[in-house]
C-alpha cells in the first residue's frame, strides 16, 4: 500500500536530491571519514611527543575540535543545504563572492584528498598483489563514482560497511593492549616534571598533530540535502562521530603504549603493525594492510560524495554554470557534478607524489573553519531571531564563547602547517577569484 503522506512530484518539476540517509547513516559517515587512515600514520609519531599521556592529548584535541564541530551543529540546523559552507559565510558575511571563496577552499580540499588517499590505497594494493599504483588509483575513483552515481542509499550502505571493517582495525588494536592494560604510567609524559604547566608542553603538541586525525566531521553538513530531518539528524550525527572517535582514539591510545614503548612508537614508521607484530608476528603486517585498504576506500568513497555535492550546491547558487546542478531523473544524483568530480581528481591522480599538496588541503580546512567559527559569532548578531533547531552553548550576552575559541585554535593549528605548503595555498585558492567572476559574468548573461 501507498504510503498516504507520499505526494508525486509534478510531471514539469526538475529532480532533486533523494532525502534518504537517516541518523544512523549520516552518524556512520562521519564516523568513516574522521578515523580514515590517518590515524594509522599519526599515532606513532605523537606517541613520541607525549609518551605514555598520549591519551590525553586525544581528549585534547578532541575538545578543541569540538568548538567548531559545535558551529557547524548550530549553522547545519539554519541552513540544511549542499555547499555547507558557501551557504554559512554568504549569509553571514552577506557576500556571495567572500562565500565563494570559501566554497571554493572546501572543494579543492577534497578533489586533492580523493587523490592522495587513492594512491595511498594503491600503494597497500601494490604490495599484496603487485600492479601499477597510478592505473589502480584512477580505477578506484571510476569504480566508486560510478557507485556514488548509482545513489546515495547505496552510498551509505557500502559506507556502513566499510566504516564497520575500518573500526574493526582500531577494536583489533585495542583487544590486542587489553591484557597489557595497566601495565605503564599513563601518566608519564616525555618531561617528567614537577611543574604541571609545563608537563602538559609536549601533550598540547602532540594533540596539535593529533587534532588533523579529527578533521571530517564537517564533511556531513553537505550531506544536509539527502539527510531526513537534516536540521536535527545532521547536528547529532556530526556531534556523535565525533564522541565515538575520541573514545576509539582514548583507549587506542592507551592500548599501544602499553603493547610497545612510546620511543619504539615514535621511531616507527608502522606503529599499528609494530603493535600487532609485537603480539601476532610477521603476518600481522597483512591484516592491518587489508584493513588499510577498507579504510582508503571508505575514505575515497565519501571525499568523491562531498566534493560533487559541493559542486552541485555552488552550481545549484548560480555560483558556477548551472547545468552542473543537474539530477539525474532516476537515480535523483547530481550526475554531472559527480562526473567532474571524478574526472578532476583523476587528473590530480596523475601527477603522482602530490604530498606537499597534501599539506595545503590541511591549511584549507582551517581557513574554513575560521570562517564557520566567525559565521555563527556574526549572525548571532545580524540575525538574533533567525531559527535555530541546534544552539551552541556558553553564551556572554549575545557573544558565542565557544565559537570564539573554535577562531583562537585554528591560529594554534595553522603554526603547524609547512610554511612551503602555506605559499603554495594561495596561488591555488586565488584560482577561485578568476572562475567566480566567469562564473558570475555567465549567469548574468543567461539570465537577460
């Protein structure tokens, strides 16, 4: 029988996004995307910062993350829409050209990421089945674009899946320390000290490094238009990942000090298999290596669904051409954005080592995080009134507090970035004035 709340869309009426991802997928997907793969790679090495406190330089970075994992709860249930940003920092700043620069960072970001994390996959690929890493890393990007074409349900599923072998790996490592439990100080840092201030030194560093295994949790803003009930799924779901992650991340945390000692951890290169090999041997390597290859294409996956739902969104505004916010009229996905999606991202795939580039989708992050933490502090005063199903809380009368923290700690990360890779952002990012003015020129000559 025909649910009696359906009402068919008029026979003339474009096809929009498909409002399908409940809570529970939206709080998988961001929970697929903040454990990645980079926490494989960090741990190690901050490990060696903070010795055997490191799990409390998670919670650390955990807490800082959440200021501005706290504005995008408050501006995702204002504006539920695709191009998160763009739509955050055009209505606050009441300038479409400043969010456009801002829409901009956030989709050069990913396109870079898809390709990075791409060859990562191929790299775990090539060494259990010796075959060209660049071709492997381009069929990667076909094959789950075309899944993300399929649709967005069937996205999430496979996301559900994969996120559940990614977590997997982390559960591994931490059954792998439980008997070990106990056995260390957790307490010890690198400088032992009875100046507690200065104890904390090398634990506010490590969590600095740390804080980038936390970033994804705004990847599931521009999810807002297939999202059911998305001005209250996408604030739980984004505030829930994140809280599922750091307790992970804590007890992950503790599990490999305990295993092995923080210096071996931070001279290794693959801490989590030096954990597992410690208990399991040699084969233990092949385990995390099938695990790796989950979690890169989980990773891929979601980056590939991000950036042509960002397109779509900017396209959608007449930011860029209009015909690249097209929907296909059965799989109700934007199938032009995502095609661009895939083609650009191959093209990035092909020039190869691109780590230094890397480095710039981490210094674009923080600049939009800048930006959304000043958003929710501006349009806490341009527009009092305004709904607001999710509000941060912690208020100085109409002054936000915690955004206002979310701004200080994006300048305590970004003196963490490589100064080289900060000078190669903004020959990259000042590539968005140019195609916003095209773009612009366009859409008035269209629409005379």
């Amino acid at each position: 029988m025909r649910n009696p709340s359906y009402q068919p869309e008029p026979k003339d009426a474009k096809p929009s996004l498909h409002k399908s991802i409940s809570l529970w997928e939206a709080t998988v997907y961001g929970v697929g995307i903040i454990l990645g793969a980079g926490i494989y790679a960090l741990i190690g090495e901050a490990a060696g910062i903070a010795g055997n406190v490191l799990w409390l330089s998670f919670i650390l970075a955990a807490v800082v993350a959440s200021f501005t994992a706290l504005s995008y709860c408050e501006l995702s249930s204002m504006f539920p829409k695709s191009a998160a940003e763009y739509v955050y920092v055009k209505n606050a700043f009441n300038s479409k050209f400043l969010g456009f620069l801002i829409g901009w960072i956030i989709l050069i970001t990913p396109l870079f990421s898809i390709a990075t994390v791409s060859l990562a996959f191929a790299g775990y690929f090539v060494g259990l089945f010796n075959a060209p890493i660049v071709p492997i890393a381009m069929a990667l990007i076909v094959i789950l674009s075309v899944i993300n074409f399929i649709g967005i349900k069937e996205s999430a599923r496979l996301n559900v899946i994969f996120t559940l072998v990614e977590a997997g790996g982390l559960v591994l490592i931490i059954l792998i320390g439980l008997p070990f439990f106990g056995s260390v100080d957790y307490f010890a840092s690198v400088e032992q000290t009875a100046d507690f201030l200065q104890s904390m030194g090398p634990v506010a560093a490590a969590a600095a490094l740390i804080f980038f295994a936390y970033i994804g949790f705004e990847d599931i803003a521009n999810i807002s238009e297939e999202t059911v009930r998305a001005k209250t799924a996408v604030p739980k779901a984004i505030l829930t990942s994140l809280a599922i992650s750091t307790v992970l991340y804590v007890l992950v945390a503790a599990s490999v000090v305990s295993v092995v000692p923080w210096q071996q951890l931070g001279e290794s290169t693959e801490p989590m298999a030096l954990v597992a090999g410690t208990v399991f041997g040699p084969n233990a390597s092949l385990i995390l290596s099938v695990i790796a290859l989950f979690a890169t294409t989980n990773t891929v996956l979601i980056l590939l669904i991000v950036a042509s739902r960002i397109l779509y969104g900017l396209a959608l505004d007449k930011s860029l051409p209009s015909f690249i916010a097209r929907v296909h009229s059965k799989t109700r996905t934007p199938f032009i954005a995502i095609a661009l999606t895939a083609i650009t991202s191959m093209l990035f795939v092909l020039i190869g080592d691109i780590g230094e580039v890397a480095f710039v989708s981490v210094f674009g992050i923080l600049l939009v995080f800048f930006a959304v933490n000043l958003s929710v502090i501006l349009l806490r005063f341009s527009k009092p009134k305004a709904e607001r199903v999710f509000r941060v809380p912690g208020n100085i009368g109409k002054f936000p507090v915690l955004p206002f923290f979310g701004v200080i700690s994006v300048f305590f990360m970004a003196f963490h970035i490589k100064p080289s890779a900060v000078m190669l952002a903004y020959p990259i990012f000042a590539l968005g004035i140019p195609i916003y003015l095209i773009a612009h020129y366009l859409a008035k000559k269209s629409d005379k």
